[in-house]
C-alpha cells in the first residue's frame, strides 16, 4: 500500500475579539485508505487519502469545508500534486479555518 507525506496548514481565525489568528504547520505521513486531521468540534475527521497515482494523490474532503474558490457540490474529492497548494475553507464553527495541503512525496 502506498503512502504519501503531505505539508498541511492550519489556519484558524478568531471571529470574537481578540481576532487573533493562529497558524500551525505539519508534514503528515498517511497509507491509503487512511483519514487524516481532526475538527475539535465537531468531532470528526478532514481528510481521507483515497489514493496515489504517480506525482498526485486523490484526498477526499469533509462535507464541512469547501474547495476555496470552486464550487464542487457534488464532488468531495480533489488531486492534491505537488506544484499547487490545494486550500479547504470551514465557515460554520465558532471560529473560521483554512485548510492547506500540498503533497510532499508518495512512498511505494
């Protein structure tokens, strides 16, 4: 089973005063099949890792978050290479978050 290492940021917008924001970085190793990074609240998984195809792995989404500046609403996957970094937008929670993920390398 193959395994990919993609860099992942985290985003986190307060929308109550102080406003302050907060950025975390991480490279985070995933096989397929596997799901990756967690909501607090709502307790539930962000991304799951369907496949690997060469330079690109296929992530599916979180109902929860949209593909900023697409409009997907049937489609809750996305290739995720390692040129372009992909950015996930969740707007319904206390605080607003973005998603960022770009693919590092896939390991056979």
């Amino acid at each position: 089973m193959a395994k990919a290492i993609f860099n992942l940021k985290s985003i986190v917008h307060k929308w109550e005063p102080p406003f302050n924001t907060t950025v975390n970085t991480q490279e985070v190793v995933v096989g397929e099949g596997q799901h990756f990074d967690e909501l607090e609240k709502p307790n539930e998984h962000v991304f799951k890792l369907i496949r690997c195809d060469g330079n690109k792995a296929l992530v599916e989404f979180n109902h929860l978050f949209t593909l900023k500046g697409h409009e997907h609403p049937g489609n809750r996957q996305v290739w995720v290479g390692k040129i372009e970094e992909i950015n996930f937008t969740y707007l319904w929670g206390n605080d607003g978050i973005t998603k960022s993920l770009r693919l590092k390398e896939i390991i056979e």
